[in-house]
C-alpha cells in the first residue's frame, strides 16, 4: 500500500504520472553523429556538470518520489570518468525497478561485463548502418567493428534484452531499413527507428531534405517482412509490431508523423542538472543550485522536483520547416 502511495508522487497537471527519469550524465561524445551534434562541438567546462555523487542524490530524490525507472545517456555516458561506480550506486537504489542504459556502443567491448555486473538490466545500442564507410560518414568518427564487438560483448553477458535504436535519414542510411531488421532478428535482438528530432542546429544536411517517416520504414520493412501490431509496451513513444518471421520487436518512434505527447509519463536531467519536463520544450527547472547547497536540504531537492511537475506542457511542437525550435543539442539533454 506505501508503495502505491508513493508511486502517485509525481504527477502533472493534465494527471501524468512520472515515475522514468533519463539521466544524461555528460554531454562528450566519441562520436558527433550528423543528426546529434556539429562537427565542431565546445563542450561544456567540467565544473558546469554535476559530479557523480550530485547525480547520485538527485536520482535518490527522484526514487523516493516514485521513479521507478531510470535511463542513463548522456552524450556517450561510458565516456564519463568513473561512470560504473556511479550505476553501481543506482543499482541499489530502492524502489528502483529498472536501470537501463542507452550508448553508442563503441566502449561496451570493455565495459559490458561492468555494466551487467552493476545492475544495468537493459541496454539500447545505437547502430545506424552496417556498412563501415556509411557508418562513418554518419557518426564522422565511429568505427563500425567497434560497435558491432561492443553488441556481441553485450549479448554475451546476458542482459535482460538489448534494443539497437537507427535514426533514418534520406540520403544517408534509408535503404538500410531491411538490412538492419534483419542484423537484428538474426540476434534475437529489438529495433527501433527513430525519425530525427529538430534538437540544436546541425551543420551537415538540411533536416526537410533527409526526413524519412516512419510510414516509409514501415512500408520498406513490409516489403520483407510479415509484421503484426504488438501490444508491447515500454511507457515510450514507440509504436510496436511483432515481426513474425524473426519473433523479434520493430518499433516505430515518430515525433513528427504521430505525436506520442498524451501518455508521456518521463523526464529528463541534463548533465547540468537542469530538470527538463518535454525534450521538445524549453520548460525546466534548475535542480544545480539546489543539490549544491550548504547546508544540502533532501526535503528542499524533493520539494523543487515536485513543484517542477506543475509546468509540464503538455506537449511538443517540433516543426520539420525552418530553424530549429530548440537549441540546445541531444547530447546535453539525453537522448
Ligand atoms: N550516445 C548514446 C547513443 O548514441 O546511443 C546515447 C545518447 S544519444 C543522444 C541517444 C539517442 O538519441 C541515440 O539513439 C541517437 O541516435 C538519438 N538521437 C540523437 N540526436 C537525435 C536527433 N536529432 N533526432 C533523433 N534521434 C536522435
Ligand atoms: Fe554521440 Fe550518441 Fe550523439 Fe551520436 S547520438 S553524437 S553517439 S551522443
């Protein structure tokens, strides 16, 4: 019974429950992928981001406000110093139900056994191509042998389910649709296709021009493959379907062509501490000053989190025309 009490914590004005929280536990990156970054990034000074015992009291606030559910990204997180020592902690955090990880995959050959080890119960990995010159152009430094050792390194550790997420852009990796379900069924692995989001100005490609629905992936997987709609739920955004052929999940995320807004039940801190309540809004909450004050007051971070919930919005308006609503960049708030 506490536990539903709890659990009821966090809700938003057009009654919302919050309890998943994504955590992006640093803006660095070893890649600058087309879509996420420019190629010339200034990353933010260290002391701007919050050290790791700072995101360890304010992923304990949010658990002791009904969070059951937390996703750490960042930028790269397995490029954040010390980072295992940091999901170790979260891992035994109670009330927690998931911890769960989202990364490029380019570090998981040395880190994956690590990550099970801690508590990491899921993982998403992302792999946008598997040619290795595609994949290059489109993550500008990545090594495609890399990722594809850290997705078996993390198959061999058994987590409880890997998902691969690709974002399509026209021009770049759409012919790829098939080919990367296929990489994935044969694995027993899920997919999700992402349709890029209009975060930060990107200086590469013009976001209308590379715009590929998910309608289009949805039509190209069809041509291939038996899909049946699946009620197969992660309180996401992403639409499921069970591909018959493989036993595995395909799921469509579509900011633009379906709007997920109504059953948003996340929010996210960037690595700066700023508690943003819509990836698509600017409308957030500094919790910096608050976890950095002396004396440190829990009732106080708790407190703040809770009245953050009263401006929600209660969606987002991403636009494929024009400049980008939103500045800042997907690394920072975590993706
Ligand atoms: N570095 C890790 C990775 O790439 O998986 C974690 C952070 S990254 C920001 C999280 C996810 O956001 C990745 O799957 C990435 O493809 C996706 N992403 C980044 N920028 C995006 C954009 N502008 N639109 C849609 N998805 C984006
Ligand atoms: Fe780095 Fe992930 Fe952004 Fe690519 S999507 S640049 S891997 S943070």
């Amino acid at each position: 019974m506490a536990q539903a009490i709890t659990r009821r914590h966090l809700v938003d004005r057009f009654g919302r429950h919050v309890d998943y929280v994504r955590i992006s536990v640093t803006d660095r990156c070893d890649f600058r992928c087309v879509y996420c970054m420019s190629e010339q990034m200034e990353f933010l000074p260290r002391q701007q981001l919050l050290t790791l015992e700072e995101l360890g009291t304010v992923a304990r606030a949010f658990t002791e406000l009904g969070v059951v559910k937390l996703r750490i990204t960042g930028g790269e997180p397995l490029v954040r110093h010390n980072i295992v020592a940091l999901l170790e902690q979260l891992g035994q955090l109670p009330g927690l139900g998931e911890l769960v990880l989202t990364t490029n995959g380019s570090q998981l050959p040395r880190y994956a056994a690590q990550l099970r080890k801690a508590g990491v119960r899921r993982i998403n990995i992302s792999l946008d191509s598997l040619r290795a010159e595609r994949f290059r152009r489109m993550s500008r430094r990545g090594d495609l042998h890399k990722v594809l050792e850290g997705i078996a390194a993390a198959r061999a550790v058994g987590f409880e389910r890997i998902k691969l997420n690709a974002v399509i852009l026209k021009g770049y990796n759409q012919d790829e649709v098939c080919a990367l379900a296929n990489f994935a069924g044969e694995r027993g692995l899920d997919i999700s296709y992402i349709e890029e989001m209009p975060l930060g100005s990107v200086d590469g490609h013009n976001r209308a021009d590379t715009y590929y629905s998910s309608d289009h992936i949805l039509a190209d997987l069809r041509q291939q493959f038996t899909l049946e709609e699946s009620d197969y739920a992660t309180g996401g955004p992403a639409h499921y379907y069970r591909n018959v052929q493989t036993g595995t999940h395909i799921g469509l995320i579509s900011p633009h062509s379906h709007n997920f807004c109504a059953s948003c039940n996340r929010v996210r801190l960037t690595c700066e501490g700023r508690l943003l309540l819509c990836l698509g809004q600017e409308h957030s909450r500094d919790l910096r000053p608050v976890v950095r004050a002396r004396p440190f007051s829990m009732a106080a971070l708790k407190q703040t989190i809770h009245e953050a919930m009263h401006i929600k919005p209660r969606g987002h308006e991403f636009q494929l025309q024009g400049e980008p609503v939103i500045m800042r960049h997907m690394n920072l708030t975590g993706g």
